[in-house]
C-alpha cells in the first residue's frame, strides 16, 4: 500500500445522489482498494438528551455532526491504521453502541452533505466533488427514502424538509458548492463524469505504485 491513501471528498444536498456516485465510482475497483466513510455515521452522540430533546434535532447542521471524531479518524486511516466507524441510530436518535471495524485502503471516499463545509476536512482531501442536483428531486428522493427506510411518516418528512433541510442547504451546503473541484449534475446519472471521475483515481493510483 501507498504511504498514504488517496482522499476524494463526495458532497451535496440531501438526496442529491452522492450515494450514487461514490458507489459507481467504488464499483469500478475492487474491495480491497476503496473504502466509503459516510459522514451520516458521525452524527453526535446524545444519549445524555432525552428522546423529546433529539426528536429536534437538525441534522443538516454543520453542529449536528461529530467532525473531531471524523477527522481524528480520517488521521488513522491515512496513517495506515485501521479504526472502528461508529453507527447511528435513526428511531432512537443518537449514536448505537455498535461500530464497524474499518481497514485503510487506497483510495477514500467522504460522503456527506457537509464535507466542505469544515476546513480541516477540505484539506484532508485530494479530490473534491459536489453532487448538485435540482431541490423537486431531492426532496422526492428524502421522502422516499425517510418514509421507506427510517419510518418516518410523510408530515413528519415534509416538516423538518420545511424547517430544517432547506433552510440548512441555502445556508450551509450549496455556498460549499465554491470549494469543489468537480461539480457532477444529477448525481449518479451522470455516467460520463463518473467515468472521468474513475479514470482520474486510476491515473492516481498508477502514479502512486511508479514512485513506490
């Protein structure tokens, strides 16, 4: 393995298709090259909060998310050091106390709505990506996907769409917009840029095993 892995940061909207992407780009190399770390993972722990308190949560707020564990993982890894990922429970709210074991590889991929927003993770990166997609297709994707795969009820998903999600993505994740590299339209339709995408991490990664 290189000396240190190479870090492609996966950003944009809830719903924009940044799931889509990262997994087309990792489905081009093997297991044992890339591995996705999802900011969703790092959302903060509140068991001290009652369940009333979480329930008013906003998750799309740079506060939500536990950067200072995320980085000093992202350290790990990049040192070649495996680390145990955390796992967020979505009915109760706060962090389970499960965690995936990790092993470093050769390429990362950070996906998350936020990842540009926090400076010290923007120079983590070698590569970054915004996924930008149109707000009537993200909010249909959120629905769908709260509603199938979180049980939340369709009020509940338009309310904190509402109060929360939008106003967060004006505020806080479309102005990272400015901090990308690559900004790929509609997600994981895009079949070229995730082409080009793949080819760039090829090109890399050959550069990498030359100055071995």
């Amino acid at each position: 393995m290189q000396d240190r892995p190479v870090v492609i940061g996966v950003a944009g909207g809830s719903g924009s298709g940044k799931t889509s992407v990262t997994r087309s780009i990792s489905q081009r190399f093997t297991d044992k090259t890339v591995l996705v770390i999802e900011q969703d993972y790092y959302y903060k722990d509140q068991s001290d909060l009652p369940l009333e308190e979480r329930l008013n949560t906003n998750y799309d707020h740079p506060l939500a998310f536990d950067n200072d564990l995320l980085i000093e993982h992202l350290h790990e890894l990049l040192r070649n050091k495996p680390i145990e990922k955390p796992v967020y429970d979505y009915k109760l709210h706060t962090r389970s106390s499960e965690v995936i074991p990790v092993e470093p590889k050769e390429v990362i991929i950070l996906e998350g709505i936020l990842i540009l927003e926090d400076p010290r993770l923007v120079d983590l990166m070698d590569i970054k990506v915004f996924v930008d997609t149109d707000a009537d297709l993200r909010i249909i994707r959120r629905l769908l996907r709260d509603i199938k795969e979180r049980g939340r009820t369709l009020d509940s998903v338009i309310d904190q769409y509402i109060q929360n999600v939008r106003p967060s993505h004006l505020q806080f994740i479309e102005p990272t917009k400015r901090y990308a590299d690559i900004i790929i339209p509609e997600g994981g339709q895009n079949h070229v840029a995730i082409d080009l995408m793949a080819t760039k991490i090829e090109n890399i990664l050959e550069k990498n095993k030359q100055l071995k």
